[in-house]
C-alpha cells in the first residue's frame, strides 16, 4: 500500500520544505539565464495549456519563453522562442491562449507583441509574429474569448502610451485596434468576459466597463475600500458573482467582492497569507477555479483559499517555494494556474523557476476534533483534522482484532487512504501527534 511520506528535497541552493495539502511532482530551473536588477531574479509569468487531451506548461524568463509538455506529472521542456528583447531588464512577462495561439507581451526595453503557432505541438512551437507595429511594450494582457478581443494593460506603441488598448483578433495572427481606454492614468492588469472587463486600475481601484462595438461604457467602479493600496491583479468566479481582488503592497489584505450588482460592488471580506495580521507578506496574483482561489504570494509561495463562503475565507493549503530572508519584498512565486478539471497546479518563482504541485481539495469539515468520511467506506477513506500551524502527527489504523494494519506519517491537514487491500471488517483510526501528547480514535467500517 502506498504511503504518504515527509520527505525534503533539495534544489539548487534552497531546502523546499514548507508545505501543506499540495505535494510536489516536479521541478524546473535553468541557471545559466541572466539575473534582472536585484540580482536574483529570472522567471515571471506562468501559463497553462491544454490541447488535444494534452496538458503544457508555459514560464517566461528573462531571456525569452520556455515551453513545456506535462507527461505522468513530470515537465519535459520541449522549446524556447528568445524574446525580441532579452536581458537583464526583463522583469514583466505575461501571456494568453486563444484559438490555437499563443501571445506574449513584455514590459521592457524595446520589446513586441509575439504570436506563436501552437499546431505543431507536442514536438515544437512556431512563432508566426513579433512585430511591434501595435506594441513595444505591455503590462499584461488577457483575452475575452468569447468575443475574439485581446486587452493589452498598460501599453507603449510607436507613437504613444495607452492606459489599455484592445485588439480584434476575429483573424487570430493579425490583431487590429479597436479602440484605447485612457480614463485613467494606468491599468495593471484586466479580467474580461463577453465584452464585460474589470479593470485593475493602481490607485484608482477597480472600474468595470462594457465593450461595445469601437468604444465602451463603465458599468461599475469601487475606488474607496478597506485597506486599499496598489490595486493589482483579480479574477471572478465561474457563477461571476465574487471577484478577488490583490493590492500589491506590504501587508495588504486581499479582498473578496461581491459583484452581483455592478452598481453596488461591496468587500464581503478581507484575508491574507497568514490569516491574521502581516506586514512583510504580498499578494501579486490569483485564479479561481470552482470557487477554489490560487494565489502566487511572493515569499509566502502559493497560497490556497476555500472562497465558497465570501463573507470565511478558508486557508485549506499552501507551499512555500521560496525559504530564504527575501532581499526583496517581491521575492518569490510570481504566477500561478491550476488546470481545470485536474489536481495540477504550475507556480512560478522569481528565482526558482518552474514547480508543478499536485493539490486535491479537502472534504468539508463535519466533525470535530476531527473526522473521517465516508463511513461505511469501498474504495478510500479521507482524514481530516484542522492545524493551526504546520501538521505533524502519525495515524495508526488497526483492526478489530488490535492489529496494527497500516501506518502513516503525515504533515498534511488531510490524508485520502487507499482502501483497496482492507478486508471488509470493523477499523480503529488512531491519531498521534508528533508536537504534543495528544491524540484521538475513532471507529470505521469497510464494506
């Protein structure tokens, strides 16, 4: 029978051990790439893709984009296209799919808008435009695929600066303008769907507009809220009814809105990497998937909220990718994507590239102190018990005879255990911590 383990795992000049609910597949870095400003720094945005049942990992570098294929959760790097600006001063890249493309933007030097051709996968990408005839340089961007239209934030073209332009892509390798939004100074990052785009705006919050045709009209704003600071990044959840919202500054909470009514946005509530008060932590970016939110969390690595309740947030997972004192605030997991569907998770760390995390979300807790579910059980057995800091303890499964039949260590909130060589019969689930002296059992029943 499989066990789960506590194992480190060494990786270039850092101990990866702080984690919780998330295991680790696999790992990616390449030393050998140029370091940004702060001397440490070479990896930024990542991005998932799935094509033809295919499942692909994307991470931009300083020096260009890396490619990668995900077979039996491992990474096997697959290509590398250089980025038309490639260097030290490469901080910001970002990057969407749509109809079978790839974009890519940079926010540095004299850089492009890159299309690549993902058709030829799994064997290579081709790059079919780099041209910065529509844009030098972009903060992020994001594609509303239901309408064909690219929204590029913060953008510098030959001849001018736009707060944010977006782009038609009815002919996906060859966009063409739209229309520019300037009603503000600055746009950092945007959350689009049919034609609807919440605007992560710096100062001036959050502004929600409608496109439509050449131009647009706001529908909803909120620029006063608690805690507020540099508004950054956000996303919304698939019934579009809570938006998560990240103020990218020290010990900024992120926020959690209702946006059922656009005419009345309300914070339902606030949270952070701690669940408590942090001065030094920082939110950067998140994705929401089945009311599940991943957020990349600088130092504090990829942190996992359970956002079905807006108004209780519940932190169930998190893994530490960077250990080090940061010289930096902004050290550390800079993007994250979980596929949908799957238990994979891609982060990218600042300095230590690629991780490819396995997160399985926990059963909701019915029972205190803890409990097990289901009961009677078949095939598996799930655990649960809640830690207020890193778990630590054995569990300890004998029959009803008081033979001890399996064992387990385990620094998980929660355990899944095979069932497939029980026998039916009567089981006792002892539970053993490994900080103190306490300890629980309780009673389950095979079928």
């Amino acid at each position: 029978m499989k066990k789960i383990i506590v194992s480190i795992l060494l990786f270039p000049t850092i101990l990866i051990g702080q984690y919780n609910n998330v295991i680790l597949h696999d790992h990616w870095i390449q030393d050998s790439l140029i370091t940004t400003y702060d001397g440490e720094s070479v990896f930024n945005e990542v991005w998932g893709l799935e094509l033809n049942n295919e499942k692909y990992a994307v991470v931009g570098s300083t020096m260009g984009t890396h490619f990668f294929k995900i077979v039996n959760n491992k990474l096997h790097e697959i290509d590398f296209v250089s980025g038309k600006y490639a260097g030290s001063q490469a901080v910001h890249r970002d990057y969407h799919d749509f109809n079978g493309y790839l974009y890519a933007v940079c926010d540095e030097n004299i850089s492009s808008l890159q299309i690549f051709d993902l058709t030829y996968l799994p064997d290579s990408v081709h790059l079919v435009y780099d041209s910065d005839s529509l844009i030098v340089r972009a903060h992020n961007i994001f594609i509303d695929t239901a309408k064909a239209k690219m929204y590029a934030c913060s953008v510098t073209s030959l001849n001018q600066f736009n707060a944010m332009n977006v782009y038609d892509l009815t002919n996906p390798i060859a966009p063409q303008l739209i229309y520019s939004y300037d009603e503000v100074g600055h746009v950092h990052d945007a959350y689009v769907y049919n034609d609807t785009a919440f605007l992560n705006c710096a100062s001036n919050g959050l502004k929600v507009i409608k496109s439509s045709n050449s131009s647009f009209i706001q529908i909803g704003e909120i620029n006063i809220y608690p805690d507020k600071d540099y508004n950054h990044s956000g996303w919304i959840n698939a019934s579009k009814d809570t938006y998560l919202m990240c103020d990218e500054a020290l010990g900024k909470d992120v926020k959690i809105l209702d946006v059922s009514d656009l005419n009345d946005i309300q914070v339902k509530s606030l949270f952070n990497s701690a669940m408590g008060d942090d001065e030094t932590s920082v939110p950067h970016n998140v994705i929401i998937r089945d009311n599940i939110a991943y957020l990349s969390y600088y130092h504090d690595g990829l942190q996992i909220f359970d956002i079905s309740n807006p108004t209780a947030p519940r932190k169930i997972a998190f893994y530490d990718t960077y250990l080090p004192t940061p010289n930096v605030a902004w050290a550390g997991a800079w993007g994250v994507y979980p596929f949908n569907k799957s238990n994979l998770v891609l982060v990218s760390d600042r300095t230590y590239g690629l991780f490819l995390l396995g997160f399985e979300k926990p059963p909701e807790v019915t029972e205190t102190p803890f409990f097990i579910f289901p009961n009677p059980s078949e095939d598996y057995l799930y655990f649960y018990m809640e830690h207020s800091g890193l778990p630590d303890y054995s569990l300890n499964i004998y029959n009803n005879l008081g033979k001890l039949v399996d064992q387990f260590s385990v620094n998980n909130n929660y355990l899944k255990i095979d069932l497939s060589n029980y026998s039916s019969g009567l089981y006792i689930v002892e539970y053993q911590s490994n900080f103190d002296s306490s300890s629980f059992s309780k009673k389950f029943f095979v079928n």
